[in-house]
C-alpha cells in the first residue's frame, strides 16, 4: 500500500508519474537523467549522472524538464537525495520554488 492509498500522504499537490529528460545545473555541477514524476510544487529525479551528493539538500539549482518537445526551465531547491544503499528510492526530490516556468 503506498502512502496516497492509505492516506498518510500530506503532499500538497498530486504527483503525475511521468518519465522525461532533465538536466540540473547545481553548484557548477551539470546533472541529467530523468524525472519519475512531477507536481505542481516539483519533481522526483532519478538516474542522475553523476550521482547528487546527499550535502546537496537545501541548495538551489537550475532544473531544465523537457515538456511538449522544448525545455522549460525552473529555479529550484534540493530537497531529498535518496541512495541506492537506503530503503528509499535513489535520486533527488527538488521543490520548484517558482511555481511557474521562467523565461
């Protein structure tokens, strides 16, 4: 059971599964890989190459998402970074800190 089906989930916004190509520019870092799903307030990034470094969380970056064939480009911050060693999943949970796309 997860947790949107017990109801022990308190996200804000619903998350959308969705697979899509993603690049983050962190700390002058460039990350990419791909999303697993996405929210009105984020996004769950996994298969990043290389790996983001738990000591990232709190930090903001550039997160490009490819949406409908083009890129669109959010500021956001680093907000859990998962290993493959830890019972959560591996990857990086960022918080879009402008809610809408930036041009």
């Amino acid at each position: 059971m997860t947790n949107t089906e017990s109801g022990s989930d308190k996200r804000q916004h619903p998350r959308v599964a969705i697979e899509v190509d993603y690049r983050l520019f962190l700390n002058g870092k460039h990350y990419i890989g791909k999303t697993s799903n996405i929210s009105a307030n984020g996004a769950f990034l996994v298969v990043p190459e290389p790996g983001i470094p738990p000591s990232c969380v709190s930090q903001f970056g550039d997160l490009d998402i490819m949406l409908n064939g083009q890129w669109s480009h959010y500021r956001c911050e680093i907000i859990y970074v998962g290993t493959d060693d830890e019972s959560f999943s591996a990857g990086a949970g960022v918080l879009n800190i402008f809610a809408k796309r930036l041009e």
